[in-house]
C-alpha cells in the first residue's frame, strides 16, 4: 500500500508508522483474515468469489487461535475482510481478542450490515471502518448485482461517521468505474469523510482480467489521485501497484519521497503481510494463490520457511524484472497478477505501468539515485 498523502505532503498516519518504518521483522506486521466467504452481495470483481451462504468458515475458535498466534508473533495490524466480514455474528469477539491484545483492527466491508447494533458491538474494537465504493447509485449497484447496495453502505457510512469510527471509501479501479474517481473525491468532501484507498485490479475470484483498465488510463488516473491529494486534505491511499510510489517520486523528483519508498520496499506479499483464507490456509496476500501453510501452525511458516517462503523474501534473485532501476521501491509488483497473466509467479507484472511513466518524459532512462 502507498500512502500518496504521507508522500505528498508528509502528514503521518497511525499506519504509516509501519508502512515506512525501514524494519525488517521475521514475521508479517499486517495480517488479512478473510474471516468468511459468505457475502450478501455479488460483486463482478469480488477477489475471493463469495455469495450468499454457500461455504463453510473456519470456527470462531480457530480465528482466536491465529489472534493469539498472530500476537505472540508481533503481529501489528489484523484487516478483518470476508466476503462480507459482518456476515459473521462474531466477528466482534475476533476484534475484541485482537485489540485487547494490542493489534490495530481495521474492518473492510461492503457496509450494507452496518447496523447500529452491529456498530455498537465494534465500538472501541475497531481502528477504521473502509467502505467500498464503486461509482454513484447506479454504476455501484450494477457492480455490486443488488440494487440499494449504494444506499445502504452510504446509510452504514454515516452511521459509523455518527458513532465516532474513523470511516473512509475503498474503490477499485476497472474499466467499468474509471471514470468516477472524481465522484468519489466528490463524495468524500460531501460525506466528510477523510480517507480513501484506491485498488488496483487483481485478477481472483471474480475479477477478471478483463475488467482491467490498460496502463495508459492506469498513468493517467493515478496522476489524478496524486493531483486530488494535493489539495492536502484527505488521506490518500492506493494498493496493489507500488509502480504508484515511483510515479509520485517521477513527479515530485523529492529524494525524500525516495528514501521513505526504498523503506517501504514496495510489494511484500509473505514477508510483511500475510492473508488467512477462510478455510485457513495461509497464502501471502488475499490474492496470490500459492499456499504458505495452514493457519494452525501460522508462526512455523516463517520460524520454519518452505522454499517459497524463502523465494519470496529473495525474489530478486527470481523475479524476471529484477533488473528495473526501480526494483528496490517496487520488488516487483502484485505476483499473483503476474501468476495468472504469464503463468509464471516469477513473471513480469502486467500492471506495471513504468514505460509508460518514461513515455510521458516524467523520467529519463537512467537510475533514480543520478536523477
Ligand atoms: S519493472 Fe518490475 S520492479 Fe520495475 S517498476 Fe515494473 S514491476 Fe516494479
């Protein structure tokens, strides 16, 4: 993940302190527990392919057991998502046992069960509440196949903003919904809210490729965001495309913003985050499916590393654009895209969209360190 703000303009957030904090630890700071699979919605580009009461979840024993895991472990941040994390009754009591532990909690949801019942049971469980938002009424109802899903996680919205939650929007950027960042940036200042992550597209479950924007519209739309954050007033985020972080530095050419990405590293699936997927096996991010372990021995996964585990801390030596000037803020993007678009979990990223930075003159053929 990319704070654009934190880059931009250099207001720190909670997060950031681990984002850029240049720490290398043995296991991950940021752990997905995709809790459920169950989901009320059905939305096109659903990562994890969920629906309505057709799968069979992990017990909520199992999840305070990766909680208490998880905290031996010096695991920082736990992002409960699903499907629709509030599909699950519990899911309070995995927040309660995380945050009483120490972990920050964030909840990811589509925000139609957002009931004040639902949000009194979280409160002072959860450190942020994010929303996803793909479009005005019409275009987010079309993408999440249940009319009112616009309404109603808008309703969710302001009642988690009422309740003193710091609430913010998740949007995915597809071909579908490209063109209504500024809507979203609308939203924000009319809903007050004062976050937003922007994702790209990873191709799993439902999201399929193509669904995707090409890296020309991808150019263009970050460099948007980056001009909206400018204005200094929101929280700014994107996820997914590190590429982000060095188009940020392309634009601002502030070595300060070098030196906070080459701390951040760039993308560090199975190293600095892992995802539980609701059956328990352990993968490293909710979208690369290559399985690390099973969530029952979560700590032997890395005090322990099977080969992958291993290639993944030194995927230099792997990844097939190891030789990008930019490799040490990048690490070679998402490799779960790469998996499904080469066939190869070594292959080249097909969102990355570094040619195209060079194509626009924003940087010349040359290392960043001589620019
Ligand atoms: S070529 Fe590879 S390392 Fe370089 S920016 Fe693209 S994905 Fe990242």
């Amino acid at each position: 993940m990319i704070s654009i703000s934190r880059l931009i303009s250099g207001k720190v957030e909670d997060a950031d302190r681990i984002r850029y904090s240049g720490i290398k630890d043995k296991y991950p700071s940021v752990l997905v527990f995709n809790v459920t699979r169950n989901c009320n919605l059905r939305c096109k580009h659903c990562y994890s392919g969920s629906g309505i009461g057709l799968f069979q979840d992990l017990p909520l024993s199992s999840w305070l057991n990766a909680v208490k895991q998880a905290s031996d472990m010096g695991v920082k941040h736990v992002l409960l998502s699903g499907g629709e994390p509030l599909s699950r009754r519990d899911v309070h009591v995995i927040a309660k046992e995380a945050h009483e532990r120490g972990i920050r909690v964030e909840l990811s949801t589509n925000g139609t069960m957002l009931t004040r019942e639902r949000l009194e049971e979280l409160r002072g469980l959860i450190d942020y509440v994010g929303v996803s938002i793909d479009g005005p009424e019409p275009v987010h109802d079309r993408f999440r196949g249940v009319e009112g899903a616009f309404s109603k996680a808008l309703k969710g919205v302001r009642l988690a903003k009422e309740l003193g939650f710091k609430t913010g929007f998740r949007f995915t950027l597809t071909k579908d919904n490209v063109e209504h960042v500024d809507f979203v940036f609308q939203l924000m200042e009319r809903e007050e809210v004062d976050r937003v992550c922007f994702y790209h597209l990873a191709y799993a479950g439902r999201a399929d490729r193509s669904l995707d924007i090409d890296n020309k519209t991808r150019l263009s739309v970050v460099k948007k965001i980056v001009e909206r954050t400018k204005a200094g007033k929101w929280e700014v985020l994107t996820a997914d495309n590190p590429v982000d972080g060095i188009l940020v530095y392309s634009l601002t050419k502030s070595v300060n913003v070098l030196d906070l990405l080459r701390k951040n590293g760039g993308n560090k699936s199975g190293e600095r985050i892992a995802d539980i997927s609701p059956e328990g096996i352990v993968y490293p991010d909710q979208f690369t499916p290559v399985p690390l372990g099973r969530v029952e021995n979560l700590r032997e996964i890395w005090d322990e590393p099977r080969p992958l585990v291993k290639m993944l801390r030194e995927r230099k030596r792997y990844v097939k654009c190891s030789s990008c000037p930019f490799f040490d803020v990048c690490n070679g993007g998402l490799r779960g895209r790469a998996l499904v678009y080469t066939g190869d979990l070594w292959g080249k990223d097909p969102s990355c969209y570094l040619e195209d930075i060079f194509k626009d003159g924003l940087l010349r053929e040359s290392s960043p360190t001589s620019l």
